[in-house]
C-alpha cells in the first residue's frame, strides 16, 4: 500500500485546527509539487521582480541583508512548515535574498493562489497569517536582544529562540535541538564575529549549561535562561480565537 505522507505545512497547521477534508484538499492544492533543492540554492533574489511564495516541505532557508563587501545579516530562519514571503506581498521584488540553509525541498506557488485560498477558505488564511506574526514578534524580540543584551545574553536568547520554534514546528518536545548554522552564521544572525561566538559556545559548554554534538544543540539550564532573560517564548502564545 502506498503511504501518504503529509506535508510539515499542512502537519503544523493541523496542530492548531481540526483540518476538514475540504482543508487538506485545498491545502495540498495550494503546495501542488514540491521542488527539490540543494544547500545555498536561491530561493528569491532582491534583484528580480518576484510574484511568488514559498511553502518549505523539508530543510531551513534564511534570508540575508546584504552590506558593502562580504558582510552580511541573517534576518530570518525558515524551517519545515514556514512560509516564505508573506511579508513580501506589498512589494514587486524581494527586498533580500533568501537561499536554502540546507538541502530541502519547497513548494512554489503564485501570490494569487494564496489570495484564492483565502477567499474559499478564511479560516485557513487567518491561521496562516497568525503563525507568521509569531515570527514577526521574535524577530522584534531578537533586534531588542541585539541591542540592548550582552553578548552571552544575546547567543542565549537566540537559542532559547530556536529551540522554541522547532518544537512549535515539530509538534514534539525535546532536550536537543538541530541548529545547522556555522558559528560566522550565528554571529551573522546577532551582530557578533565567529570568534566572539566560538569564545562564548566554549564558556557555555565548559560551564555545563550548553552541550554541543553538532548539527543538535542542547540546553541544560533552559529554566535558569530563561528567568534570567525574562524570555517569553511567541511561538507557544499563539491567540487564534480571534477566528473562530
């Protein structure tokens, strides 16, 4: 027998709501096939006009804000079951580039499918949108934590942060985390050097509160972190009684 394999899209959406049979058709409508791709391929480009979204099946994508020389800013990280470039719709190109992190896979789809799929299903649209300001709201907290945290504060912070979203996305709770970004990418991601966050990895580790068995983190004083930081994980407030 053939087995169905859901979609960590249409898996994370069903954690939230009982899916109808008329909802996962128009979901895996939506998905249609999914595109294979390799670790650092191009996903959009802030130099073409671009009307599509992407719905990521498997692997991490970022997006990078690029400067003057070689430097760069990672501004967002994308796992199984996010949405790429929702907050891109007001705009006829990408403001940045984002490429895949990993190998993975990814459905494409036009802007206009997504508008279709909330006119004939608003309650699909709504949760959508809601999962997306949960990124928007820690991502508002990582650039309060660049700004005004130390740098140990801010790696933890990060961290905790991560850890919190794969377990939101994955559905399932547990003490190790995957976390496939090389050191540069991490300082990338906070406004710090590798050599500063190699520095701070090792403190964390030798002090026993990080054990590192690459690409899996794990942390062994989330609690203790997470008082000291005052950290309010977003990804486990999600409000969506607004739509029922």
């Amino acid at each position: 027998m053939l087995k169905i394999v859901q979609s960590a899209f249409q898996a994370r959406l069903g954690r939230h709501i009982a899916l109808t049979d008329s909802e996962r058709d128009a979901l895996s409508r939506l998905e249609g096939q999914p595109v294979a791709l390799g670790k650092r391929s191009p996903l959009f480009s802030d130099s073409k006009p671009q009307d599509r979204i992407a719905i990521v099946r498997s692997g991490w994508a970022v997006t990078r804000v690029r400067s003057d020389g070689n430097q760069t800013t990672i501004s967002q990280i994308f796992m199984a079951g996010d949405v790429i470039g929702l907050a891109d719709l007001g705009l006829g190109r990408p403001p940045h580039d984002t490429m895949m992190q990993t190998d993975g896979s990814v459905h494409l789809l036009g802007r206009k499918a997504l508008c279709s799929l909330g006119a004939e299903h608003p309650r699909l649209f709504a949760l959508i949108l809601s999962l997306a300001s949960l990124d928007a709201a820690a991502t508002n907290d990582r650039l309060h934590a660049i700004t005004r945290y130390s740098a140990e504060d801010r790696l933890m912070h990060f961290l905790l942060t991560i850890k919190a979203k794969s377990e939101q996305i994955s559905g399932q709770p547990s003490d190790r985390f995957p976390l496939p970004l090389s050191q540069k990418e991490i300082g990338d991601a906070l406004g710090l050097t590798d050599i500063y966050v190699n520095r701070l990895l090792r403190g964390l580790q030798k002090s026993g509160q990080l054990s590192l068995a690459r690409p899996n983190v794990k942390i062994n004083e989330r609690d203790v972190w997470a008082t000291r930081l005052n950290f309010q994980d977003r990804y486990a407030a999600l409000d969506f009684n607004w739509a029922s």
